[in-house]
C-alpha cells in the first residue's frame, strides 16, 4: 500500500497522532499485506518545506508533486493553512491524490479552497458526551454487519454543499435528529474522505473501522485506475 | 504587453464570438494586454497553454458538458490554484459539475428575457469599483444556484429599470427580478483562490454589451485587478 502524510499539530494531538499511527500499524493491506507507514509532518513545517520546494524550482509553477509520493494526506488538527500548502494539496486531490479530513482537520474554514474539498463547513460543535454512529443500512457491509458505534465524542453539525457529489455513509443521532458524520466525494481525479468523530480511545474501534472503509476505497481506485 | 488566450465559441447560434464581441474585447482590454489567441477547441488547451498566458479569458465557453475528471478541468483547476487569472464573461458554464458550480461560484438556473436593466455597483470602497456608477444596460442578465462555499466578493447586482412591481406568478424570474425595493440579484464577484484570481461577470450577451462606458470601465478594474500581484507567489 505505501506511505501516507498526516499533518497535524504534532504538540498539541500527540494522543490522536499516536492512536492514528497504531491503528494504521495493525492494519495490513489485504491485497498487499504490506503495512502502511505513516509519515508525521506539522503543517508549518510543511509550508515550509513547500516554499523551498517552489523557491528552488522557479521555472515549475508548484511544489504538489511532493505529495504523489503519498497514497493519501490525512489532516487531523485544527491548523491555519498557508496559501503553499492550500494550493498543493487543491492540486494533489485535483490531480488524482486522496485525501482524509478528520474531526479538527475540518475545521480550516479560512479557506474556501479546502471548504470546497471537503463539501461542507462547519456550522457547530455541541458539549461532549455519549454519541451514536450509525453507519447507514447500503454500507453496513463493510462493517461486518454492526452498524451502531457509541463513543464519548464531541458533535459536529456541517452546513453540506448544495452544489452535490457526496457520499454519506455513517450519521449522528444527536437530540433525536440525524447529521452526516462520515462522507466520501469525488473531486475532479481525486477522492476527499471526511470523518467527524474525534480521534480517542473511546473511538479507537470505531475508527479501526473507518481507516479500513477509507483504505479499500483507495485500494478499489487504485483497481480501476 | 500582457496577454490574454480567449476560450470561446465561434460556431454557435448565439453568444457567438465572432459576432462583434471579439471587436469589442480587444478595444476594452486596449493598452491593458492583447488577446493573441483566440480557440474553441477547448480539449486541445493543455496546461502549458494556459501557462504561456498572462490571463485566461472564457466567454460563453462551450464546458459545459466537459467531465470534472477531463483534462480542461483539472488543468484549468490547476492553473487557477497556482496562480492563474481568469475573466469569466456572461454564461457560467461551469455549472455542470459540483467542482465547476463550487470554485467558480454556482449554476446556472434561469433568465429573464433579454431587457433592459440597471447595474448597480456594491456598496464597497474596493478599488476595483472605483469609477464605477450606476448604470443601464441592454442585456440577458443570468439567475443562478449559488456556491454557498466560495468566499467571493460582490461587486455588481441587477434590478430591473423601472423596479416595477410585477405579481408573482407563473414565470418567476418576474418576481425575482423586479420585486419592488425587493432582492437585487449578484451578478458579477471577485476572489483570490490559492494563489490565483477570478472575476466572474455576468452582463456580455452580445457586443452591444461592451459598449457601455461604465461596464468597459469597471472591467478594465477588474483586469488590472486580476493582471497585478496581490497573492503570494504566482506563476511568473
């Protein structure tokens, strides 16, 4: 399967980045049976690393194609992107790249550009307490049939895009309505995944679950491609 | 001299380029950059096309049918994100695709018939509006489905001349457009996305649209306003 990139507050979301990177550890590719390494990055060191990148290379317009090395980009903290890492990783998913958005990585809306990758802006997130996932009856297959997941999260209510192209797979029953919780869209070439729940021990099962979901869409493009 | 590739359509029955508009463009844009090319072969325009250009120009560009995965997006997406400059006149033909419809800033739903109506600038100290009264004009001014996720900047509204007050009733634009001291419809914004520029704007439904001194003086604004820095980086 490879390598993917998670950029992330690597002070702030050391627990999150530590459950992300075990659960991705125990997860062996079915096809492959290769794990999957994954490479930790802050996104200031990022942007960084992307303005070299451009600065030695003035002639090429930009410094995406640091990412194609990568299976997917997974963003996981609540970061201000810089205008480099906005324009790459528009491009990466622009041009076949994937990319994962979990509970604060959707939390960027400063700008648009990632808003619109991801088909929603966060409206508000509501006290933490016990939550019910349900993934929905068309998807449940994938989960081995279970289909209710109770986790001590946070909820998050989106504002969803109008415009459409979105998959919705698991939702939130919070004060006896439903709101999207986990979704998938195509975006030109590439795919964009969003996952709402946090990342905690709480969680964990759940997400072992999710990260699944996510790898074999990507192993299903990488098919069909 | 900056320059600019016009994406267009020179076959078709209406909102056809060669019918006065490819005139009026050149003299709007004169001493502000030439249009040295002029295609409509849009599956032919490759990255490197757009790149050998100071802006991008499209007016009534036939894309609407073209596939988000298709080259022409994804160029035209990478282009734009990089630092591209794009003038998009008249039908936003984009609107086909959720990806066109989110980064350009909707679709297209409906028009009232072609009429006279007044333009009316957004209440902004913007220097791109500087010069810019109210104005009339002969036009087919478009009604679209909004991108509620673009952060795009109004610069244009329409209402109809006279704000005549029409019932509500079987053809809604009526309603829409000339509702007394009701909705104005947004009919021209600008933005930066990633470290390109876009100005969209609707009025353009034939040649006679370009003549109108304050709309040939506003997107001569709007030209500088995509040709100048502004945004970190940049493709030149």
């Amino acid at each position: 399967m490879g390598k993917v990139l998670a950029v992330y507050n690597t002070e702030k979301d050391v627990r999150a980045g530590g459950i992300l990177r075990e659960i991705f550890k125990e997860y062996k590719n079915e096809q492959e049976r290769d794990e999957i390494a994954v490479i930790e990055i802050s996104p200031e060191e990022l942007e960084e690393e992307l303005k070299r990148s451009a600065g030695d290379k003035p002639e090429e317009k930009g410094s995406y194609e640091r990412f194609f090395e990568y299976k997917a980009v997974i963003l996981f903290s609540k970061i201000t992107p810089g205008t480099e890492f906005v324009s790459a990783i528009f491009t990466y998913v622009t041009r076949g790249g994937s990319l994962l958005l979990i509970h604060e990585g959707l939390r960027m809306s400063t700008r648009h550009e990632i808003l619109l990758l991801q088909g929603a802006k966060l409206e508000w997130t509501g006290p933490a307490g016990e939550l019910d996932y349900w993934v929905d009856e068309k998807n449940e297959g994938w989960t081995g049939g279970e289909r209710l997941y109770t986790v001590w999260d946070e909820p998050y209510y989106l504002d969803m895009d109008v415009c459409g192209g979105t998959q919705i797979f698991m939702k939130l029953t919070y004060g006896g309505m439903q709101y999207p919780a986990a979704w998938q869209r195509k975006w030109c070439r590439g795919t964009v995944t969003c996952l709402t729940p946090g990342i905690t021990e709480s969680s964990r099962e759940l997400y072992r679950i999710l990260i699944g979901y996510v790898l074999r869409s990507l192993v299903g493009r990488e098919e069909k491609s | 001299m900056k320059k600019a590739l016009v994406i267009t359509d020179f076959n078709r029955g209406f909102h056809n380029y060669r019918e006065g508009v490819d005139e009026q463009l050149h003299e709007v844009f004169s001493g502000l950059l030439e249009i040295d090319q002029e295609r409509q072969d849009i599956e032919g325009i490759s990255l490197q096309d757009m790149l050998s250009e100071d802006c991008l120009i499209l007016y009534c560009a036939p894309v609407w049918d073209l596939k988000a995965d298709s080259s022409f997006m994804t160029d035209l997406m990478d282009y734009l994100v990089n630092g591209g400059r794009i003038l998009l006149l008249h039908i936003m033909s984009f609107g086909g695709t959720a990806e066109g419809a989110g980064v350009f800033g909707g679709s297209f739903r409906m028009h009232p018939p072609y009429n006279r109506y007044r333009i009316l600038p957004a209440k902004t100290n913007d220097s791109i509006l500087q010069g810019v009264a109210p104005f009339e004009i002969e036009d087919e001014l478009h009604l679209l489905h909004m991108s509620q996720l673009l952060d795009k900047k109004v610069l244009l509204y329409g209402t109809d001349v006279k704000r005549r007050k029409h019932a509500a009733g079987p053809v809604p634009y009526q309603d829409i457009y000339a509702r007394e001291g009701g909705l104005l419809v947004p009919l021209s914004w600008y933005y930066t996305f990633g470290k390109g520029k876009v100005v969209y704007a609707c009025p353009g439904h034939n040649a006679q649209s370009f003549q109108e001194q304050i709309y040939v003086r506003f997107l001569r604004n709007c030209m500088e306003w995509l040709l100048t820095g502004g945004q970190e980086g940049g493709l030149k």
